[in-house]
C-alpha cells in the first residue's frame, strides 16, 4: 500500500521547460514522489532529486505556470484508487474519470482537476465475509459487491496487513469511504479497511507464487489461435505500420477473448479511434451472458493531444488495473495501443531532462521500462490462494513498417508472441493481416496438452501441416517470380493451390460477418480437416499423373472457401455436406481417369 511520509517544506518552482518542471526550497522530495505545482494544484511526479533542486514531470497542461508558485509534496508515490467503479468506465492516464471532467469542464479536459477515480456518492450492496476475532492475512477476502451484472468485485487484504478482525459493519450498502473491517496487526495498530485502496502505479502488486502458462487465451481468430497462439498470462506484440489493422485487431481481441476482464489502454492515438471504441463496446453483448460488454471492460484514454507525461503514466495506470482485478481471481486482458507513442512520450521527457540519447533519440532505459510493463504480465496463484492472470497485448508502430527500429527489437526481447502485421495484406483486404511468415509463438510447446485435451489429439498436428504448407508455398513463389507457374510439376501446383485455399478460405477473416468474426477452436479444427482432406486426396491424384487442373475445374477449392461463411458456429452439421462435396469430386476426378 502507498504509505504516506509527513512533510511541511515549501516548494517553489524555479524553471518550466514544457511538462518538465523544476523546484527548489527543500530537500524532503523523494523519487517517485506524488506533487501539485502551480496555483492550480497541477498533479506532477519526482523524476529526479539533486541537492536542493528537484525535476518533475507534471500530467497536465503546464502554461501558465511561471517561477515562484507554489509545490506541495503530497508525501506518498504516485498512486490510483482502486475499489467498485472502476468497471463500465473510460479514466484518462492518471485514472481520473472523463465522463465527470466533461461534466465539470466540458469537451475539452480542464486543468488542476483534482477528480477521484471513484464515485463517492454510489452506495454498493455489500455482504462482509469475516467476523470479529478471525485472523487474517495479506489476500484474505473481508467484503464483496456486485460491480456490474457480470463481475463480483472482491475486497481483500492488503499487502503488508495481517492480524485479528476488531471491528466488522453490518450487511448493507455502503460508499467507497466507509469503513466496513478494523483490523488489530501486531503492534496493536488499528488499521480501518473500506472498499476502496490506494497503490502506487510503479510498483507491481504481490502474488503468491508465479504460475507456468498452460492455457491459451482463446480469440476466435483464426490465425490467433491455430498458428500463433498466446497462452494466458503470456506477453504478444502487434507490430504493423500505419493502416495494417493493429487497433481493428486489438478491437476483434478485446470483443471476443476469453479474458473475465478487459483493460484497454489507448495510449497516444487519434482521438477518433477511442470514441470509436467506446461506442462499438457500448452497443456490443458479451457472447457468454448476452450483457453489455462494457460490465467487463475498463477504458483508459490518453490521446495524442492529451499531456504527454500522463501518456507516459498511462501503461502503468493500466497494468496496476488489470493487477488489481487478477488479484481477485479473474483472468484480465490488457491491450496497450501503442508502445510506440508511450516510447514517444519516453523521448519526449528524456530530451527535456537533457538526458545522453540511445539509438534514434531514445533514452537509454528504454529497453528497461519496457520490460518493467511486460514482465508484469503473468499467470500467477494470488496471495488468496486462487488462480488470476494478466496477458498483456501491445500494438507496436514503427516508422515506416520498420521492424528493426529500437521499440520493435527492444519489445521482441520481453514477450513471446509476435504478431507482424503487413501492409501488402491490409492493402488487399486481407484482414487480420499477420503475415504467417513474419509471425511466431513460443507459447506453441506450453499449450500442446491443453489442446490435446479439450479440442482433440488432431489439433497439433493440423496446425504443423497447414503452417508447414504455408512455408513450402513460399519457397515454391520464389521459383514462380524467376520462371512462372506452369513449369512447376502437379505436386508443386497443389501446394500453391492448398496454401491459396488456407490463406483465403481459413486465414482470412471477416470483423463485420455474424457467422465469421468469432470462430469457436472445435470449428477452427474440423476446417482445418478438410483442408487436408482435399490436400491428400488430390495428393493421391496428382501420384496416379492425373493433372491438378482436373480436380480445380469441379469447383471444389473454391467451394471450400465459402465454409467460413456458411456454417454457423452452433451446428456445424454441415461440415458433413463439405466433406461429402470433397469426397465426390475426388471420386468423380478419378473415374474419369480410370
């Protein structure tokens, strides 16, 4: 928990140089350390302490703001309150709520709004799960409420509390400030709990023990989940230049992920793409309970006209959310869009601080912070003894498509999944456009039992061929462009035909078509079947020399592609009739040849 230090020195500002502001009057400022500058009680953070002069950067709008105004230390670090509230509700990058701040300065974010995270006035419906004389422990639940019509949201013991219940409040309801459990540590200290807690945004939250992953996180993607899939508690990065589809991506993965929870953090992107946002995930139903999917998801928006430094603190904002909320038991889905602008940001106030600059500009830390966010990401038993995780998914956008930019490299080294997106693919309407040749999963070996399990022993193996198919294709496309198809023998032609037919008919997916943009694993599965079920009987053809052309003039691969689109999710009865359409023109392919 932030613990509050007591400190009466005043502070003055000496120098402004944008966000960065520097203070003089006092040597009591700490590193980390929470501030108000100005008249207007700007909130900034200590970013560096230097005898009597201290630098901090501050989240707000700086003009105005000249030497001689005031700081007040608030003596703790840079800390979010957490409690009932935060789900259904879109916060800025200091997790102030916008739909309050519209409310008070209208359109435009109005500074020196000291605004809680929390509702004050909301009653909740509380039910106390302890009573006086229980002993307790850091992860012990002592309240829970109904924080929306999907998600129970459960009080615990901090980190760092243990001893015997004093005092417990009756069942009923209650605000955030009330206070429901005292409790006696050790020393005889009285410690009043309610429902909500503070916590520094940079200091990750405690967990009992580190879990290995071995579940995926399913998406109904096709190409997620069959060829590079991420486990839950896993790290994957989004990296595509403009207009490849990170954000639509980020959007299908937040709408249709078996995630409990969803944390979306818009960091330094157009303004336009998080109204979008907030208004598909206002009118979409989650697909298990038919509720809005807003009662499991948390908004944080940081635009690209909002203050940069409170884009800088917006990833932390976001991660300490999604920590929160595992530390219950749920499993959260984090999606950061982008790293790119948040390393932006890095620049930005590293130039400022007059810091040496790394490769392009960048501070040297870079690669540091973004392991601190990435390697928060987990699957974890919480210090309650249950089982929660974060999987955190970043879009990463690199001048130009260039993947051998620092944030892109630097990225690479903390996560495990790598989904490169490719203009060529977005151009041709090839959506979700990650290139299967650019792509990979570490998390492939991790999951094997999983899939084994509870989609069936074929799973694995359909994968490895149709990502092998995928890979001989492009080998053969190499000789193509030298010396074109026809040359190529029949068994050649058929891969490109079946690599053709898995990019189309099974890689390829529609965001906008009811039966195509979710695809449960056990449809993605029996797809896959019959791909190779084409593959290998025109395999046998192509050894009796029975030319290729002969088979595609049935119509049979073209027929195949269609699938995606005629079998719904619910009866797939009709893969039946497509297996029964294969066989027949196999069948039909060969008599004539007999």
């Amino acid at each position: 928990m932030a613990t509050t230090r007591m400190n009466q020195a005043n502070y003055t500002i000496h120098g402004v140089n944008g966000p960065v502001v520097t203070v003089i009057g006092g040597r009591g400022l700490a590193m980390m350390d929470m501030v108000n500058v100005g008249e207007q009680g700007l909130i900034g953070e200590v970013v560096r302490v230097d005898g009597g002069q201290t630098t901090v950067q501050v989240y707000e709008d700086t003009t105005g703001l000249m030497p001689g105004q005031p700081v007040t230390a608030q003596g703790a670090p840079m800390s979010i309150e957490l409690g009932p509230g935060l789900l259904h509700n879109i916060f800025d990058g200091i997790a102030r709520p916008l739909e309050v701040i519209q409310a008070e300065s209208g359109p435009f974010i109005g500074r020196g709004l000291n605004i809680p995270t929390l509702d004050r006035g909301r009653k909740w419906q509380v039910t106390l799960s302890l009573q006086v004389g229980d002993q307790v422990e850091p992860g012990t639940e002592y309240a829970r409420c109904p924080e929306t019509g999907l998600i129970t949201h459960r009080c615990l013991i901090p980190a760092g509390l243990s001893g015997q219940v004093a005092w417990v409040a009756g069942a009923g309801a209650y605000t955030v400030e009330d206070p429901l459990v005292k409790v006696t540590d050790s020393r005889g200290k009285v410690h009043t709990l309610c429902l909500a807690q503070r916590w520094p945004i940079r200091t990750a939250r405690p967990m009992a023990q580190r879990l290995p992953i071995h579940r995926p996180l399913i998406t109904g993607q096709r190409v997620i989940d069959t060829l590079f899939p991420i486990g839950k508690g896993g790290a994957a990065a989004i990296p595509g230049p403009f207009g490849a589809g990170k954000t639509m991506t980020q959007h299908q993965l937040a709408k249709w992920s078996d995630a409990d929870i969803i944390v979306y953090l818009g960091c330094g992107e157009r303004g336009n793409e998080m109204t979008q946002a907030l208004e598909e995930f206002s009118e979409l139903l989650d697909p298990k309970s038919r509720l809005p999917l807003m009662e499991r998801t948390i908004l944080i928006a940081n635009t690209s006209n909002m203050p940069v430094a409170a884009r800088e603190a917006s990833v932390y904002t976001g991660m300490t959310i999604a920590e929160y909320y595992r530390d219950m038991g749920y499993h959260v889905a984090l999606m950061a869009d982008s790293t790119s602008r948040w390393a932006e940001a890095l620049r930005e106030i590293s130039g400022r601080l007059e810091e040496m600059p790394a490769e392009e500009g960048f501070p040297a830390y870079l690669a540091s912070r973004l392991a601190e966010f990435y390697e928060r990401a987990g699957y974890v038993k919480t210090l309650g003894g249950q089982e929660g995780s974060v999987t955190v998914i970043g879009a990463v956008s690199p001048q130009g498509g260039d993947f051998s930019e620092p944030v892109t490299q630097n990225t690479k080294r903390y996560i495990r999944t790598f989904w490169g997106l490719d203009r060529s693919l977005a151009y041709a309407r090839h959506y979700p456009s990650i290139h299967w040749l650019t792509s990979y999963s570490e998390y492939t070996d991790d999951l094997k039992d999983w899939y084994e399990k509870n989609v069936g022993p074929n799973f694995v193996p359909c994968r490895q061929r149709i990502a092998d198919l995928l890979q001989e294709e492009a080998k053969l496309m190499e000789i193509v462009k030298l010396i074109g198809a026809d040359i190529l023998p029949e068994d050649q032609k058929l891969i490109i035909e079946t690599a053709r037919l898995i990019r189309v008919g099974f890689l390829q997916q529609n965001a906008y078509h009811d039966i195509d943009t979710y695809v449960p694993l056990d449809k993605q599965l029996r797809m896959m079947e019959l791909i190779l079920r084409l593959h290998d009987g025109a395999k046998a053809l192509v050894a009796r020399a029975i030319p290729l052309s002969q088979l595609k003039a049935t119509g049979i691969f073209d027929q195949l592609t269609k699938m995606k689109y005629e079998v719904p999710n619910e009866d797939q009865g009709k893969f039946e009739a497509y297996q029964q359409q294969i066989d027949q023109a196999l069948e039909q392919v060969s008599r004539a040849n007999s």
